[in-house]
C-alpha cells in the first residue's frame, strides 16, 4: 500500500497564506487604526483565536490517517442486511472487491489512486491538504471549512473596513478632514479681514499640506514607515482575501449540505439511490423516493459526525467522525425482533445499492 503524502508545495502555500492574511490584518489594521482599545483588542483576539483553530484543524486534515481498512477485514452479510443496507458491486452483485489492494471493501469505502489505499467512508481526495478526506479526519475537515471560512471574513472585514476609510481621508470626507477644512475656512475670513499677510501665510500652509499628503493619509490611519509598502500589502491582502472567502464560504455551504444528508461527495456525484429488493415496503412505488440509503434525518446525521452533544461540536480534537467507518446505521432498518428471529436476510425493509 502506498504512504499517504503529507506536506508539499501547496500545503505550504496554504499555510502561508493564512499567515499572510492574518499578518497584515493584525499589523496593517487592528494595531495601527484600531489599538490596543477595547474594540482593537477584542478583533485582536477573535482573529487570533479563528486563525488558530483553522491551522490547527488545517494540520490534522493534513497529518491524520484518513481511515485505512484493516486487512483482516470480512464482509458481513448479515451485520449489513440488519442494518437494512446491502451495499454490492455494480456488476455481478457480489461484495465489493478491491483488485488493487486485493482485499474486500467495507460499505462506502473507495480506493484512492493517488494515496494507493482504500479509504473508510471516503468523500473525496483534496488537493488542498494533500490527503483524503474520510472517515479518519471528515470531522476535522468539516470544522477547518468552519473556522478557516469565519477567519478570513473576519480578515476580510477588517482589511475592507480600512479600505473604506482609506478612500474617505483620500477624498477629504472623513471627520477629521471635515473638521480641519470648517476650521480652515474660519481662519480664511479671519485672515482676510486682518490682512494680506496672515493669508499669505495660510496658503503657505495649505500647499505644504498638500506636498505632504502621504504621510497626513499614513497618520490618520496610524501607519509607521514607508507608505507605499502598507498600501502594497493592505491591495494584496484584500485582493488575496476576497476570492478565498467567497471559495470558502461556497465549500462550507457545500459541505454543510452533505452532512445534513449524511452524503459524500462521491455518493453524490455517482446519484447513489438506494431500491427496495421487495416492492411495496413502505409505499405503493418500488423505489424509496431518491432518498439517500444512509439519511437519518438532519439531527441525527450530525450526530452521527460530530457527536450526541451540540456543545461538543465546534470544538476541535477528534479528527475522525463517530463510528468505524465501516458499520452505518440506515433508516431502513430491519426491527430487532427480526434481527433475534434470524429473518432479517428476508425482510422487505431491505434497501441495496451499488457503487
């Protein structure tokens, strides 16, 4: 079996780029513009914290076993027929058998070409971190698409928020040029009515300010040091910043709308559909309407992720999802009083689907 490869060229980028975004909203916006206030202090660590859990979650979807199969792996047909999902090849409609590895493969399992293994509940190979995503860190990936997407709109927002107010000084409409140009205009009818001098002085003043007006844009916002390389990195930040979050956002909502079906992306993309063997079980049609064989209802397909207790979601540690991997529970479900009785190879609530 080949080794699953860890860090490469685009895993450092990755890991780069969030140093980067998070660097130049910390040093090009919170301490600069914002401060050690209350309001700086408090996106200093809200973004510290975000950027954090998103490295870290980032680094076990990189580092952690996605789910080999064991190989003394068997089928069970009768565990699988219980559970009310038999799950066999396309073809023939045997137990699904990788020639690869030359082993049997567990319900949902896939082999990745580019790992060189079977992958337990496998949902996809992600280039991003270099590794598959299954069972052994599909939790893990599910809260860094969380907390990398909430860190860089996060960044974002600050990154924006300055961009906005870089404009407004530009443009003379913040507050404090408003205040300076009422001022200023005072000072103008005063002059005027005191003599030439004092005019000629205030216009001295006037085009001096105009000369510099770089370094009055750097300290109203509070930048130290050359200005042309803040506004370099506060233009690459944002234009890095703005695609990635929208990317982001859009994987997030992707994935959030597998797990509340208890669905891979292979499943889906395949148009996994499980059918009765027996007509009739539930409803007059003999198929079970395109639901996914595995659905448990929203509330019960995330616990079957993350875990019974809500609270315990968002919170990083275990990379893999609960379970084996290799056992899953369906809502087609023979009863127990079957299961004891031996009946559960005939029940009519048996589902099978292939892959």
């Amino acid at each position: 079996m080949g080794q699953p490869r860890r860090q490469n060229a685009v895993t450092l980028g990755c890991l780069a780029v969030m140093a980067f975004l998070y660097s130049a909203a910390v040093f090009n916006v919170v301490v600069p513009h914002l401060g050690y206030s209350v309001h700086g202090a408090s996106h200093l660590l809200l973004l510290t914290a975000l950027t954090g859990l998103a490295a870290a979650t980032y680094l076990q979807c990189v580092y952690c076993d996605p789910g080999k199969v064991p190989a003394d792996w068997q089928p069970d047909i009768e565990q699988q027929t219980a559970a009310g999902v038999l799950q066999v090849k396309r073809r023939g409609g045997g137990n699904r058998f990788c020639k690869k590895c030359r082993a049997f493969k567990p319900p949902r399992t896939h082999h990745c070409r580019r790992c060189g293994h079977c992958v337990r509940r496998m949902d996809h190979h992600c280039v991003w971190v270099n590794n598959c995503i299954g069972h052994g860190n599909y939790r893990a990936f599910l809260l860094m698409c969380c907390y990398l997407a909430a860190a860089c709109l996060h960044a974002l927002g600050l990154l924006l928020q300055l961009d906005a107010h870089l404009v407004q000084v530009a443009l003379g409409w913040d507050e404090e040029s408003r205040v300076q140009a009422a001022a200023g205009g005072a000072s103008h009818r005063l002059a005027g009515s005191g003599g030439g001098g004092a005019a000629g002085a205030e216009e001295a003043a006037g085009a001096a300010e105009l000369a510099g007006g770089g370094g009055i844009v750097a300290s109203k916002v509070g930048w130290m040091g050359p200005l042309w390389l803040h506004a370099v990195v506060q233009t690459l930040a944002t234009a890095v910043a703005l695609p990635v979050s929208v990317g982001l956002v859009v994987l997030l909502v992707w994935n959030m709308l597998l797990l509340l079906r208890n669905q891979t992306t292979i499943e889906y993309h395949e148009g996994v559909v499980a059918r009765f063997m027996a007509p009739g079980a539930f409803d007059t049609h003999s198929s079970s309407g395109g639901r996914h064989p595995f659905d448990l209802g929203w509330e019960g397909n995330v616990q079957h992720v993350c875990g019974s207790s809500p609270a315990c979601w968002p919170v990083p540690g275990r990379a893999a999802a609960c379970g084996d991997g290799m056992h899953f529970p369906s809502p087609f479900a023979a009863p127990p009083q079957q299961q004891l009785r031996g009946k559960a190879l005939a029940s009519p609530n048996l589902l099978q689907h292939s892959l």
